[in-house]
C-alpha cells in the first residue's frame, strides 16, 4: 500500500516540476559544405529537417546516400524532382562521401 501511495506522489510530483527562470535551448547551426548541387541540397531536404541529419551520418558510399534520398521520396513523402534526386546524390557523396560506390 505504502509502495503504491509513493507512486503516485511521485508521478502527480512531476506534473507539477517547475523550472526556476528562463529556460534557453541552444540554436545549433550545422556547417554544410558549400559546393556545387548545394542549392538543390538546400530546396529539397531543408524543408524537413535540419543539415544536422546529413552530417551526423559520417562519410558514406554513393549508395548509402542514393538510399537516403530514396528513403526521404519514398519513405517520408518528400517532394524532390527525380534530377534533383540525382543533383542531391551527387553532392552529398561528392562532400559526404567515403569514396566507395557501394
Ligand atoms: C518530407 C520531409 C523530408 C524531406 C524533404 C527530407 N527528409 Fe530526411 N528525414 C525526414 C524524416 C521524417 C526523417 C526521420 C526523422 C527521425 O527519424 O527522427 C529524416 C531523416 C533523415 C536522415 C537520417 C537518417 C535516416 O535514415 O533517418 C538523413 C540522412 C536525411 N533525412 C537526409 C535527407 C536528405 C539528404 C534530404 C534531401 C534530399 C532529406 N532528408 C529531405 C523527412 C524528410
């Protein structure tokens, strides 16, 4: 019984948790490589997410990157025009890429 009444002290406690003054959440600016296809890079996968997402991944192949793409046309309903998929491709295994095609 005990154990049960802690419970839910414990849990209604968070509901009520306050935070003393300003909470600030950092701006993090993620630095894309310019270059060329970089506009297309910039039209097609910013209006999702943030840069962040491609550059966490580390260097990967051509097809890692071409599966991405994919992925984001397929997967999340991205609407990127099949050139601009390639354009896309090309630029990220051209900054993004570890040299191997597969
Ligand atoms: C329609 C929205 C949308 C667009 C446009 C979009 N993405 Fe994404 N992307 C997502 C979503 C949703 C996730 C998954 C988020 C999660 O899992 O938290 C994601 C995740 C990712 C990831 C992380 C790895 C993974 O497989 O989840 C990468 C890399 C990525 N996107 C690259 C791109 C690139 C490159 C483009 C441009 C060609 C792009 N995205 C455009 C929605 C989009």
């Amino acid at each position: 019984m005990n154990k049960i009444l802690l419970l839910v002290m414990l849990s209604v406690g968070s509901l009520f948790a306050q935070v003393k003054g300003d909470v600030e959440v950092p701006y993090i600016a993620y630095q894309i490589k310019m270059g060329k296809g970089f506009d297309a890079v910039q039209a097609n996968c910013l209006m999702c997410h943030s840069f962040g997402y491609i550059i966490n991944q580390g260097p990967q192949s051509r097809l890692f990157w071409k599966k991405k793409v994919d992925k984001m046309i397929t997967h999340f309903k991205a609407p990127i025009p099949k050139e601009d998929a390639k354009i896309v491709t090309d630029y990220l295994f051209e900054h993004y890429g570890n040299g191997e095609l597969k």
